[in-house]
C-alpha cells in the first residue's frame, strides 16, 4: 500500500471515470426529461439535471486543485462515456417506438442505471477521503460533502419513481409520488422503510 493509504494511480482513474459519469449524466437527463409523462417526475428530472451540472463543476475543481488534465482519456473512462451513450440512446429508441408510458418506464431505469454508477463514484471518493492521508484527502472531502445527498437522492428516488411508476403500468395501485419522494429519503435504510410503508400510504 503506498505511504498516502491508497492506490495514487486508481484514485485519478476514479476521478476521470467520475468526471465522465457526471457528463454523461447531464446528456442522460436531458433524454430522460424529453421522456418524462408525469409531470411531478418531469420537474424532479430537471432538478437533478442543475444538480449534475454542479456536481461537474465541483469534479473540476478537485481537477484543478489536484493538477489533473480534465481532458485525459483512459480505457476505463471510455467504457463508460459508451455505457452513457447507450442509454441515451436507449431511451431514444424507446421514445421512437411511440409508446410514451413505455418510453417513460425506460427512462427511469436508465437512470438507475446511471445513478448506481454515478453514486458509487462518490461513496468510492469519500472513502478515500476518509480512510487515506495526505493534503489531497482534504480536497476529496469537501467534494464528497458538497455532493453525497444530492447523490443518495437521485439514486433513492428515482429508484422509487420506476418502481411505482411499473407499479402502475402492471395495473396495480401505485403511490405516486413514490413513498421515497413524499418521505424525504436520503439514506439506504430509509429508502428500505418507505419500501416497506408503501401499503400504508395507498
């Protein structure tokens, strides 16, 4: 292990898979939104979006302030640049089909899918800020601060939007807005209790 606690070289590949997730993002909720029928999800969509962008600012900085070259290819930052744009389009295809309901199940799943990556990145930064040493760890932290419940919410809720948005599309009574949304989640555990609640609040 080196004498910082942690891989110097992994971290950096981390951070430019991070940095391309959030870019990626920013695209994914754009198709999404042009997707979205509800209307409570539509403008839950577009708050995420302002998000992402911001969280792409804050990856800059940590870009900056580490003196890494935000431009930077590596084979790992590639796979998910093309994981990005295969479910942009995705929901395009989904879109075209002229099933809007459909379209709008398919969207929320991509996101899910680009949530757990993009939400795994930042649990990954903020163990390294946490567990490593060294003044960069200092620089991790305040940026895992500034986005981790802006992470933990996208996740959660659009989890919980999908869900009961299948819910509803399977011809059962469905909560929308999700329990997740109405409950306030930010966490696992409370993203598992407004699961369960979910008959309660129907």
């Amino acid at each position: 292990m080196a004498r910082n606690g942690y891989d110097g070289e992994q971290l950096k590949e981390l951070l430019y898979q991070a940095l391309e997730t959030e870019l990626g993002g920013e695209k994914i909720y754009k198709t999404a939104i042009s997707c979205a029928v509800n209307d409570d999800l539509k403008k839950e969509w577009k708050e995420y979006l302002d998000e992402t962008k911001t969280h792409q600012d804050v990856l800059l900085n940590v870009f900056a302030e580490l003196e890494l070259d935000p431009a930077t290819q590596t084979p790992g930052r590639k796979v998910v640049a093309h994981i990005g744009d295969a479910l942009v389009k995705a929901m395009e295809m989904a879109k075209a089909s002229g099933d809007a309901k459909a379209a709008e199940l398919v969207a929320g799943e991509c996101v899910v899918l680009a949530e757990t990556k993009d939400h795994m990145n930042w649990q990954l930064i903020g163990l390294v800020a946490e567990k490593g040493k060294g003044p960069e760890t200092k620089v991790l932290k305040k940026a895992h601060e500034a986005v981790e419940q802006d992470e933990d919410h996208h996740l959660y809720h659009t989890t919980g939007w999908t869900r009961e948005l299948w819910i509803d599309a399977l011809g059962l009574p469905a909560v929308l807005p999700p329990p997740e949304e109405v409950k306030k989640v930010e966490t696992a555990i409370g993203a598992s209790r407004a699961e369960h609640a979910r008959d309660k609040m129907m």
